[in-house]
C-alpha cells in the first residue's frame, strides 16, 4: 500500500487557504521563530553563504525562518555552493575528458567527474528548496503570507 502525500503543516494549509477543520492537526508541533537573521555557517563557500543570506532573509521576512530549519537551510546553500563551484571548474577545464591510445587516437570520451558532482548538487538543492517554497512551482502552492518588510540588502 502506498504512502500517499506527505502532510502538509497547518500554517502551510492556512496559506493555500485549505485548512478545513477536519484537516488540521489540533496538537500540531509548535517550533520556534528565529528573531534574527543568524550568520551564515564558515563550512559554506562564498557562494553558499550568500545563498543562505539570502534565503534566511526572505523566510524571515515572511515570518518562515524557524530554528529547526537551519540545518535544512544551510544544507540547500552548501549544495548550491557546490554547484557553481563545480560550474566554475568546468568552465576552466571543460566537460568532457577524452583519452587516446599509445597511437594518439581517440579512444574514449566522457563526461568529467566535476559533472556528476554539478548534477547531483543542483538536484539535491531542488529537492530542498522545494520545501522551503523556493522555486517557482512550488511558490504557486502557497498565499503569501502578510509581509512585514521585503527589502533585502547586503
């Protein structure tokens, strides 16, 4: 039998307006809401930490930014850091290696291992940033919430 959807939490159903109350947990986890905008983590590369710079303050200002969701957050950064890191290296180096024989021809050609490594972090950061409503499909899953202020600046 299969799973079915993954339950959506209530604040999300209050801003898809669809929080009927025969779908709302009564006893729902409460977690709490950062006050601040914390400092980005010194793993990240330059790229991550601007990234979660970025995401913290938008989820902040939409009074989404929760303490429990740190680690989520900085996992996305890392893996967009990742991603144009590795994007950056293979505009050096290029894609593709090719491999000859003691004749100097053309044996085989394929893909960079640097690839792999660009794919796989671009994937693993959509799957995250889809929880956070950070794409654009998943953006039209959710109202806005009021906003306090969306001004952003670093």
């Amino acid at each position: 039998m299969g799973k079915g959807r993954p339950p959506k939490p209530t604040a999300l159903k209050r801003m898809a307006g669809t929080d009927q109350p025969c779908r709302i947990n009564e006893n729902e986890m409460q977690v709490s809401q950062l006050a601040n905008i914390p400092d980005a983590p010194m793993l990240l590369n330059d790229y991550g930490q601007r990234e979660f710079e970025i995401v913290c303050a938008e989820l902040h200002s939409k009074r989404m930014l929760h303490l429990v969701d740190l680690s989520l957050v900085t996992a996305y950064a890392n893996e967009m850091g990742l991603y144009v890191e590795m994007e950056q290296k293979l505009k050096q180096v290029g894609r593709i290696d090719e491999f000859y024989n003691e004749d100097g021809a053309l044996t085989k050609r394929q893909a960079k291992p640097e690839q792999r490594i660009a794919n796989d972090a671009l994937a693993k950061a959509l799957k995250i940033a889809c929880q956070f409503g950070l794409t654009p499909s998943a953006r039209t899953r959710i109202n806005a919430p009021e906003i306090v202020d969306n001004t952003f600046k670093l």
